[in-house]
C-alpha cells in the first residue's frame, strides 16, 4: 500500500490516513484507517464521488458540525 495523505499534524501517532493499494481488488484499492486502528475500503471511482462531493461543497455542513 502506498501512502497518499496522513490528516493530523506530524506525529506518528495513528493518525487517519488515506492509502491506494493497487494490488488489491478494485472495489478495495483504497484503504482509509482511523486512529483506533479500523479502516475503510473503496473502489477509486468511490473516492472519486466522495472527493466530487467536497470539491462541489456538499459535504460544507458536516464539516462545520463540530
């Protein structure tokens, strides 16, 4: 797996972090762990949706949720 994008400061603390295994299956090529050590696998056409999702300001709200 190659690391694309860590979103935390810089430790190594266990951080959630964003991965693209190309090895893998296609529906599981990308891999997104949390901090308590579970993950998410998607396809690259489903980042794609959920970056196209962030890019158009559909997911504004929920950032703002906190």
């Amino acid at each position: 797996m190659k690391s694309i994008a860590r979103f935390c400061g810089n430790c190594s603390c266990g951080c959630p972090e964003l991965f693209v295994d190309m090895a893998a299956p296609a529906e599981r090529q990308v891999v997104i762990t949390d901090d308590f050590g579970q993950k998410v696998e998607m396809s690259i056409d489903q980042l794609g949706s959920l970056v196209e999702a962030a890019k158009t300001g559909a997911l504004d709200d929920l950032a703002l949720a906190r």
